[in-house]
C-alpha cells in the first residue's frame, strides 16, 4: 500500500493542510509540538477509525478537532490492489466515505481491508513503531499468528487439540464440544481463550474434589438383613392387631352379658306378674271373653231401654200411642207415662251399672292372668337369654393387654432397626455416590490437566511459534544489525512468551531498554509486522529518541530498504540549523511549521 497524499481540516493543529508523499521515503521535520504526532494519528484513524489518542473502538475522537471548531475532517489517497487509487477519508464527530463506493461505514471498512489485505492490528502495528511493543504478549502472539498465516478456524483447532490426546480422545472432544463457541474467534486468541476455559474448568473440579474429600460418612455398624427384620415386623404387627381383636370381642361380650343379664331380670319380673300357669291363664282368658260378651247383651238392652223412654216422652207430646203413633191415642195418662219412663231409665241405669262390673271383671281378669302367647314368648326370651350369657365372658382377659404392650414394644424396636437399616444404607449409597463422583471428578481433572497442558503456551500455542517465528527472528536480525551497526540481536522467547534483546554479551527484556533501544527494536518489529502483512507501508515518530550516529544508521537503514516498501515517513525533530534535503534518491524531505507541510526542494 502507498500512502500517496494526506489532507487534514481542523485536525488538532492543523487548519487546512494537504501533502502529497513522492518518494518511497519521506522524512518530515519539525520542532517539537509543531504537530509531527498528528501526522502519524491522522492517518491511522483515516485507515482505522482509531488511533493512539482514542480507545479501542474510536470513542474520543472529539478531542483531536482544533480548538475553536465544531469538526473535522482527515483524508488519504492510497494506491493498492494493483496500482489502484482510493480516496478515504473520515469526518469527526462521525462519518467515514470512500470515493466511488456506497455502503454502510462498517461494510466499506471490511471493503478497505480486503483492499490493502490486512486487518486493522497489522495497520495500526505498521503505522506506529511502538503498537507492537505496547501490546499484551496474547496480543503479540496472536497478530503474529495472524500474519504468518496459521489456520484457527473451529474444526482445525479442535482436532489438533483431540489429536495430542489419543488415550481420552472421545472424552476431550467432549469437553471442546461442550465450550461455548464464542472462544473459537478464528484467531490466535482461540487457544488462550480455551487455554482459560479449561484453566477455570480444572480449577472448578478440583474444588469440588476437595469439597468431597471432607465428606465424613456415617458410621455404618453391622446390621440383619433388611427383608428378615421387615418379615418379623410384619409378623408381630399381624399378631397384635389379632389381639387388639380378640381384646375388642372380650369387651364387647362382657358388655353384651351385663345387658342380657339386666334384659333377663326384666323379663323374670314380668312373668312373675303373669303370675299363672298357662292352662290357668286361658280359663282366666275365656271367663273374662264371656263376661265382655254379656256386656256388650247389657248394652244392647240397656239402648232398647233408653229408645222406649225416648218414644213415651215424645207420645206424650203428641198424645199418640208410641205403639201405634198417628192412628191410637196413648190410653196413658201423664203420671203413668211419666212413672213408666222413669221405671225404664232406672232399669237402664242398673243395666249400665251390671255393664260396667262385667267390663271391670273382664279386665281385671285380663290384667292378672294376662295374654298366655305374651307369657310363653317372655319365657323363650329368657331361655335364649340364658344361653347367650352361658356362651359369653363374665370379666375381660387380664392377660391380653399385657399381651398388647409387649407386642407393641416390640414392634416399635423392629421399626428402630429398620430406620437404622435404611440409615445404613442411605449412608452407604452417600459414600457410593461421593467415590462415584470423585472418580468421575479426577478423570476429568486428570484429562484438563492434559487440555490445559496442551492449550497453555508451551503446548501446541508455543510449538506454533517456535516453528513459525524461526523465519521472522532471522528476518527481524538482518535488519537489527543493520540498524545498529551489528551491535543487537534479538530472540522470540517462546515460552513464556517475550523478546530478548543481545548487546554486547548481555542480554535482557525490552522493558529493561533505553528509550533509544526500545525505539529501535519497535523499528525493527514495525518492518517486520508490514512485510508479513504484505502492508509494504511504515510510520516512524519520535525520531528524536536517537542521537545523531543513531538516526544516520535509521536513514540508512531505510534508504537500504526502500525497495521492500511502498512508503516510508519518517518524523524528526529539527535541530537549531536550518533544514537541508541530502538528495538521496528515493528520499523527500519536508518541513512542518504553523500548521503548514512543505517540501524542502
């Protein structure tokens, strides 16, 4: 990719500026704070949307519009994919264009992408010299994947992890199976991703270990068989609800008894007011029968009697014979007729009285003697009576509820086994389930420790690297030495990951640098970043960092170069003379000053 123009519009300093990059090398100077930084943000947030003065996803881009505006505007023309030109640019706040193309932001960015080939990791790597450097070491490793090519795509990374374990390979691809498919990024990533995953699953597992492992049992004394005891229990349940029955019988029949015993005693009362024998009692019956009979013969008459009284009373009314009313006179004088009637009334009266002594005897006979069926049947009722009582207990059994309690005790004692039977063995199938589940748990442990193992950076992650960085490292030394004279070397430390810088016999982590040691090492890795991503394109800033012989090395080194690229610009700060171009062919230099980018002719 060639950076062929920049052009900047209330971007930080600048007002309105616009350069045109050359030559494959192009050097701007100027002093410091005259905005040779900006320079390197503006192109990256036209390529990226982000850049060292936002996050990670752009926010704070406001910061970068010039004081006093309400926005601004950056754009490149680039030339890439064949010598094509491309005109981008992004306004702040918002806004990205690419000339002759209409999508969506997010779509024309993929487009941007796929033009330069690169994503935007490699970009921003290129166009910073120390991205690289300031990156977490999984970053490092994997834009390093990245670049050299190494396929991370789902089915490839979970078979080679399956693949280093043969002995548990159902089992691993199990547990791969089951992570969430949110690790698998498609990048070098993946592995830390489930390097971590399985990391916390190990972690998970061997805490429960421990959990059970302070699991303390019941102690499970010797006990009888479960069904022998059950057996007996049962038995001895059936033998007390027999006895509870029998005890109930016993107390129903000894109830039964003082009832027939107080039923029989009425009963003997009775018969002794019947009083009589049977043949007695019907002679008593038949008499009082005929005396009711010449009761009923008495009444009779004694009507007949109070009628005749009746038919005198009325003749004598109407002065006709009550023997033959209507054709005799009644011969009769009043004091005969009246004497007469009285005769008869009195007749009745002593009718009525011989009628009330014959119902008097009749019934006095009756209540003596009684009916004589009402006797013979009180007398069956005692007699079966008698037998009922003869064939029932007279007083409860003393033994049966003894019988009972004990029976009772005892099969509460049976159901004290039986609790601590199942007690046993609910204890025993805790301990089978906890050896179960720790036999599980240590399998599983056991084969995360291999995951782990061949996940973590000295596994397949770290092997990747050592077979894959050989190259680079051997690449990245052939430009150190040339940038510093033959004086560094460096090394890819595999595992644990890191850059190892050599000088003079001494070697140490790029931490450990000088600011111009660290700034040359972050050149080297730059250039080697653009060449992998096929970029073909650099930014170095903070040039001031080298001294003089230093910085003479850093133009030689890229005039050396230029060739692999298709820009270089290089910011440097101005001493106190003025500036001269050395004419170096394939070499621009230009002058930043009040807001304004000149080539220096």
């Amino acid at each position: 990719m060639r950076i062929n123009s920049l052009s900047m519009e209330n971007f930080t300093r600048y007002e309105k500026s616009e350069v045109s990059f050359p030559s494959k090398v192009n050097v701007l100077v100027a002093r410091n704070a005259e905005g040779k930084t900006s320079i390197v943000d503006a192109v990256t947030y036209a390529l990226t949307g982000r850049c060292a003065r936002t996050d990670g996803a752009g926010r704070g881009a406001e910061a970068m519009i010039r004081t006093g505006e309400k926005e601004a505007q950056v754009s490149v023309s680039i030339s890439a994919n064949g010598d094509n030109d491309y005109t981008l640019g992004r306004k702040i706040p918002g806004g990205f264009w690419m000339t002759g193309h209409e999508a969506s932001q997010k779509n024309l960015q993929e487009f941007l992408y796929q033009v330069i080939g690169a994503d935007q990791g490699a970009v921003t790597a290129a166009l910073n010299t120390f991205d690289f450097l300031w990156l977490k070491p999984d970053e490092q490793k994997s834009l390093l994947f990245n670049l050299l090519g190494l396929s991370f795509e789902t089915d490839d990374v979970k078979r080679s992890i399956a693949g280093e374990i043969d002995e548990d390979r159902v089992e691993a691809e199990g547990l791969l199976g089951a992570a969430p498919l949110s690790l698998f990024d498609g990048t070098g990533n993946t592995y830390a991703n489930l390097y971590q995953h399985f990391y916390d699953l190990r972690r998970n597992y061997k805490r429960r270990l421990k959990e059970l492992g302070a699991f303390e049992p019941l102690v499970v004394k010797d006990m009888p068989p479960r069904a022998e005891v059950a057996d007996k229990l049962e038995i001895l349940q059936r033998e007390r609800t027999e006895k509870e029955q029998q005890a109930r019988e016993i107390k129903a029949g000894v109830e039964r008894r003082v009832f027939l015993e107080s039923e029989l005693e009425e009963i003997e009362e009775e018969l002794k007011e019947v009083g009589a024998a049977p043949e007695d009692a019907e002679k008593a019956q038949a008499k009082a029968s005929e005396m009711r009979s010449k009761a009923v013969s008495k009444t009779d008459e004694s009507m007949r009697l109070m009628k005749a009284a009746e038919g005198l009373a009325s003749a004598a009314a109407n002065k006709a014979c009550p023997l033959a009313p209507g054709f005799v006179t009644c011969p009769l004088g009043k004091a005969k007729r009246d004497g007469l009637v009285e005769e008869i009334e009195k007749a009745s009266m002593t009718l009525d009285s011989e009628i009330r002594s014959l119902e008097e005897k009749a019934y006095k006979l009756a209540e003596r003697f009684g009916d004589v069926r009402d006797g013979a049947k009180l007398e069956g009722r005692a007699l079966e009576i008698k037998r009922e009582i003869e064939s029932l207990p007279m007083v409860p059994d003393s033994i049966l509820p003894f019988e009972i309690d004990n029976l009772a005790t005892r099969i509460e004692k049976g159901k004290s086994i039986l609790e601590e039977i199942d007690q046993a063995a609910g204890a025993r199938q805790a301990m089978e389930a906890v050896t179960e589940e720790r036999t599980r748990l240590s399998g599983h442990v056991d084969l995360l420790e291999r995951l782990v193992e061949v996940t973590s950076p000295k596994g397949i992650p770290g092997r990747l690297l050592a077979e894959t960085v050989g190259p680079l490292e051997k690449l990245a030394n052939e430009r150190l030495s040339l940038l510093t004279g033959g004086q560094y070397s460096l090394h890819f430390e595999v595992s644990p990951w890191g850059i190892q810088v050599t000088h003079d016999g001494s070697t140490s982590d790029v931490g450990r640098l000088s600011s111009s040691e660290r700034m040359r090492i972050g050149i080297i890795l730059q250039d080697a970043v653009s060449r992998l991503s096929g970029l073909r394109v650099m930014m170095i800033d903070n040039c001031d960092v080298l001294d003089p012989g230093n910085r003479a090395l850093l133009i030689e080194t890229l005039t050396t170069i230029k060739d692999d690229y298709d820009s270089i610009i290089v910011m440097s700060t101005r001493g106190p003379g003025s500036i001269e171009n050395p004419h170096i062919e394939g070499l621009s230099v230009f002058e930043i000053s009040e807001g304004q980018i000149e080539e220096v002719k």
